[in-house]
C-alpha cells in the first residue's frame, strides 16, 4: 500500500525517538510502515519506532524487523533526544504564503521558520526552480509580505495557508522537482526538514486535499476550461516552459529572421512548431502526470481559498488529463488551450516584423 505522507517523511528524514512518537497511523498503515522500513535496510528507524510505536502489533514487528537487519550486520542507532523542543506551540493557521500552481505549476510558497528549521522560499514559477532557505524568517513578515503582494492586485496572488496544506504542498513540491528528471536543487534538503518538522509538530499534510472532501466533482467542458484560463489566482492557462524546449532552437530563428515573410505564413509556421511541441511533450508520460499533479494541487489551494466551484474545476481537470491516452495533443481541449495561452503568436508577429525592418532590441543584446 502507498504510505501517508506523514510516514513517507519519517521513512526519508532522521531516526528520531520524538519524531516517531508524533506519527499517527492505524495498525494497517503502521504495519506497511515497518515494511517499507526493512525492504529499503533503515534499522535506526525501525528501532525508534520499536521503542514508541502506539500501536502494539506495530512496535513488536518493527523491533523483530530492526532486529533481523542487525543480525545481519546492518548499523542502527537512534536519536533518542530530539534537537528542538517539539512540544513547543505554534501557530498553525494562515501562516504560510503560497499560490495555487495552476496546469504549468507556478508554485510559489514562502515559509517562516519553525522550531528545528529555516523557513524560505520556493518558487517554481520560472523555468529554473529558485529554492531559498532563510533563517530566522518570521510569520510575521510572511504575513506582512502576503498583505503587500495582495494589496497591489497582481495576477496570481498569494494565499495564506495553514500548517496542513504548508507540508502537504512542500511534499509535491518535493515530488514534481523529481518528476521533471532534472537534478532536484540541494536547497530542497532544507524544505525537506521544514516538512519533517511540520510533521512533527502536528501537521497532517493528508487533511488539505480537496479530493478527499469533494464530491462529485463533475466533467470539465469549453466553459470549465475559459473559467480556469481567466481565473486571476492562477495567473493563465499555459503549458509550462519546459513543454517547449524541442522545438526552441526552430521557433527562434522564426522569430529572430530578417528575410522577409508574409504573416499568413510566419502564423502558419509558429502553429506547426508549437502542435509539434504539444505532441513532443504528450509523449511524455511524465509532462501529463506533473500536470495532473498541479492541478490537483490547485484544487487543494483554491479549497482552502473558500472556492469550492473552481477546485472542481481543477479537480475535473486533473482527471481529464488522466484519462487521456496522450494522442493528438492538439484535439485535447485542456492542452490544446494550454500551449495555445502559452504562445501570443500576434506578438510574435510584432517582434518577426521589427526583425525584417531591422529595429528590434533586446535586452540581452
């Protein structure tokens, strides 16, 4: 079985007594718990669960497991203190800043520090991943923060966001910089204790899904899909960046050309180009999961946001993509909307024409 979040942090971080004591599972998950803790050999986890494991069927399999890797020569070795009093009170409601990532995942999440850990930044919404951990960063400025960002009425602003949803959201932070296949920022080790943290000061990253408490989410229709594309706290429906790395190199020469072209044909061509990316990045299975991903996410932020019609919205969505068997991008109404937001082909257009009359300027140039 698929482990809870919550358990999946305490798999991947330190072997501390406290923080086994803080999980909460039935017998079932505990149980698939210490399986997981013996097939991937992490003795010191084992036995820190076998010292304060609340379940007793669970604490007598995960000494006999803890005690089968010894014997066969596996180290151990628990912490039985933790580093940082995590019977500490903290507040847990609107204390984080984050923005629903919408299909592209333009997460941005800004975190105070907690007992034991560095709050930060993360912002995925460019096409390289900006992690920064931050010292000592208090609520109060990431309130304060969210109040300015708020105050000046920008596309996409943040929420603010309980303790729950926090962890829930670095943990698929944590997942989709994996699933892109690129090297995950060292940064993120930070974070990680962040949610190892959370987690042991009560988080419960499964209660901020809004899949879990909707029903009856419906199917996504043309109306659905304009609804999400104007929707200002998802800031547009657009395929990521990363969708368009295949054809870069072409659509910059069409764009950056000084021979002269017609615009019936220049539209033609960049049409082409970005179908051949939708189709490049459909054959991808991990471009349609991440996305599925997102959207999912985005539901759980506009939940927690009080919009319940457009988490359905989101919700519908993710399961489109799902059941989508990845052929003819372009006859996908969700993709073919989403590469087609990404691209302003007019002004494309604009910027080829001053390339053929020799008065363009970059900023790079």
């Amino acid at each position: 079985m698929s482990l809870p979040q919550s358990l999946q942090s305490f798999a991947q971080g330190p072997a501390e007594v406290a923080l086994a004591k803080s999980l909460s599972y039935d017998r079932s998950s505990g149980l698939a718990l210490v399986a997981a803790l013996a097939t991937d050999k992490l003795r010191s986890h084992l036995e820190a669960l076998g010292e304060v494991a609340s379940d007793k069927e669970v604490k007598k399999a995960a000494r006999a497991a803890a005690y089968k890797l010894k014997s066969a020569g596996v180290a151990g070795g628990v912490q039985r203190e933790a580093t940082v009093d995590l019977s500490v009170k903290i507040e847990t409601e609107n204390i984080v800043a984050v923005t629903a990532p919408g299909f592209d995942g333009r997460l941005w999440l800004v975190l105070p520090s907690l007992p034991g850990a560095n709050g930060g930044e993360i912002d995925l919404r460019e096409g390289t991943p900006r992690l920064d951990a931050i010292q000592d960063l208090s609520l109060g400025r990431v309130r304060k923060f969210h109040s300015e960002v708020n105050r000046d009425s920008v596309l996409q602003a943040p929420f603010l966001v309980n303790l729950d949803m926090a962890a829930h959201l670095v943990g698929l932070a944590d997942e989709a910089l994996q699933l892109t296949g690129k090297p995950v920022p060292q940064a993120m080790e930070s974070f990680r204790q962040w949610h190892r943290r959370a987690i042991a000061l009560g988080a419960q990253p499964e209660k901020a899904s809004a899949r879990a408490q909707l029903d009856d989410v419906g199917t996504l229709d043309a109306a659905g899909i304009e609804a999400l594309s104007a929707h200002r706290a998802l800031g547009f429906l657009a395929a990521p960046p990363s969708a368009f790395e295949s054809i870069d190199k072409e659509f910059r020469g069409l764009l950056h050309g000084a021979e002269v072209i017609g615009k019936p044909e220049f539209l033609t061509t960049a049409g082409v180009l970005v179908d051949r990316a939708a189709n490049a990045w459909a054959a991808d299975p991990g471009g349609k999961t991440l996305a599925a991903l997102w959207l999912d996410a985005t539901a759980d932020v506009l939940l927690a946001g009080g919009d319940v019609a457009s988490a359905k919205l989101a919700l519908a969505a993710a399961d489109d993509l799902r059941k989508w068997d990845g052929q003819d991008a372009m006859s996908q109404p969700l993709i073919a909307r989403a590469f087609k937001g990404a691209v302003d082909l007019e002004a494309a257009w604009t910027h080829r024409e001053a390339h053929m009359q020799g008065n363009a300027h970059h900023g790079h140039e």
